[in-house]
C-alpha cells in the first residue's frame, strides 16, 4: 500500500489566502510572498493531493468541488496546528491581551477574533474595551490597549484588512421619508467617518438635510432610529430587523465602503501581541 504524502500546514495556508482573496496576487500580499511562490505552492498542492482544487473565472481564482472540500479541512488543520505549538508555549501563554473593538463590530467581527485567540492560548487573559474608533486609537497609541479593531488609517500602525463592509441609509421600518422635505439626519459627535460620509455625499449631491438629533455613541444611533427620528449613514453591520435600507429609490446617493483593520504597535513590548496578530492574520475569516 502506497505511503500516503505528508501535507505541509503552510501549503495549507497559501490554499487559503488564495480562497479568501480569490487572486494569487492577492494572496501574496497577505503572506508576504511573491505571487510566483504562491502558483509554485498551489501546485505544489494539487500534485500531492492528485486533484485541481482551482479554475480560473476572468481573473479570479475559484475552487472547485474538490478545492472546496480541502478548504474545509484546511483551516480546520491550520487552527490545530496553531492551537497545539500554541499550547506547549508555557512561557508565553501567561499574561494579559487587550483588544479595543467599536461599538458597531463588536458582535460579528470580534467574537471570531476573541474565538481564535482563547482557543490558541486558553491561559491567556482578554481584556476588551468597546468604544469609539477615534478615542480607542488614541488609547492604543498610548499602550492602554494591545491591538485595535477599527476603520481609521495610521502610517504608524502595523496592520491588515479584516473586511471591507458597504456603507448604508439606514433608518427605522416605520420610517416614512419625503423627498420634498430636509432629510433629518441622525448624527454622532465629532470625530466621525460615517458622519463625514453623510454630509459630503448629500452637500455633494445639494440635497438638504437637518440634523434630527446628535447621539454621543452607538447606543444614542440605534435609539433615535428605532424611535423613527430621522436617517443615519452607518456599515451594515447596524442592520437590526426593525430596520431598513434608503438609496437610490429614495434619491439618496451612495455612500463609500468602510475598511475595517486590526491594528498593533510596531514596537509593541507585549510578545502576546504579536502571537495573536500573526495568529488571526493568518486563520481568521472574515
């Protein structure tokens, strides 16, 4: 009986780098590689394995059926591997990781990360500070966080894209709206990238627009939405069943996408740090 072939866990890794970003290109860029390594590992791959796991539609990469049923037990194998080196790093599993999120991500895209991060290292501590991007980046800065969730940009930040979400009108379903009327918006407080989006596109488009009421944090957005007050500008993720979306139907322009990053220090002192960045930037799908 033929000896089956050992699989390497960082050909594992290029497969799915390639199926998240569906480009070889792309897939480099996360890994640090050239894009020429990549094609040589996927091929790599599928010789071992004695099957294609790609096909090429325009100019993305997808995975076929077989592609498909690999991915699976790849990042299942990937985590496994990260979760059992993790486990015998007695010496580096002891301490306390901080992890700043927004108001807005903090039920889709930090469970996934927190997930990741207890299973990796089940001594470790986690603290989370859920606020608004502007202030946690300033704490992060001043190292009373480890590693940031947020949509704002910093040249001096070390980070990557977790995901990019489209930016939507949302208000209350009981929500009536007249054209013939100022679109009352429901705004939050400087310093604000979705408040920034809002008044652009409309000032852009000369539609006129009131402010209905100012809200401090999430919490004063969804109320005022809920309550049927006005419109806000927001990422899907405030999307709740007793609301709904306003666009081009209602006249209102489209409105840019927002990044959301995970941000560390370069030089952060904390060696924890840099164990759960790696660890999501390599197995967290978002």
């Amino acid at each position: 009986m033929a000896e089956t072939p050992a699989l390497d866990i960082d050909l594992l890794r290029t497969l799915i780098a390639v199926a998240d970003s569906q480009s070889f290109t792309q897939a480099a860029q996360r890994l640090g590689r050239t894009q020429s390594a990549v094609t040589q590992q996927m091929h790599r791959l599928e010789s071992l394995l004695a099957v294609p796991l790609l096909r090429k539609v325009g100019r993305q990469k997808q995975l076929t059926e077989a592609g498909h049923r690999v991915l699976l037990q790849a990042r299942e194998m990937v985590e496994l591997n990260e979760a059992l080196y993790h486990s015998v790093q007695d010496d580096s599993l002891s301490g306390v990781l901080r992890i700043g999120s927004p108001h807005d991500v903090a039920d889709t895209l930090l469970p996934p990360i927190l997930t990741h991060v207890a299973r990796a290292a089940p001594r470790l501590r986690l603290e989370i500070d859920v606020g608004r991007s502007p202030f946690l980046m300033e704490d992060l800065h001043r190292g009373k966080i480890d590693m940031l969730i947020s949509t704002r940009e910093d040249a001096r930040l070390e980070g990557f894209a977790l995901r990019t979400s489209p930016v939507w009108w949302i208000c209350s379903s009981r929500y009536v709206h007249s054209s013939r009327e100022p679109l009352p918006l429901i705004l939050v407080d400087e310093p604000s990238i979705y408040r920034r989006y809002a008044i652009q596109a409309l000032d852009a488009r000369r539609i006129p627009w009131r402010q209905a009421y100012l809200a401090s944090n999430l919490i004063g957005i969804k109320a005022a939405i809920r309550a049927g007050l006005g419109v806000t500008a927001r990422s899907m993720e405030l999307l709740g069943p007793d609301m709904r979306v306003l666009g081009a139907n209602e006249g209102l322009p489209a409105l840019p996408e927002v990044t959301y990053y995970l941000w560390i220090r370069p030089g952060s002192l904390n060696p924890l740090t840099r164990r759960a960045y790696d660890l999501i930037r390599h197995n967290c799908r978002f």
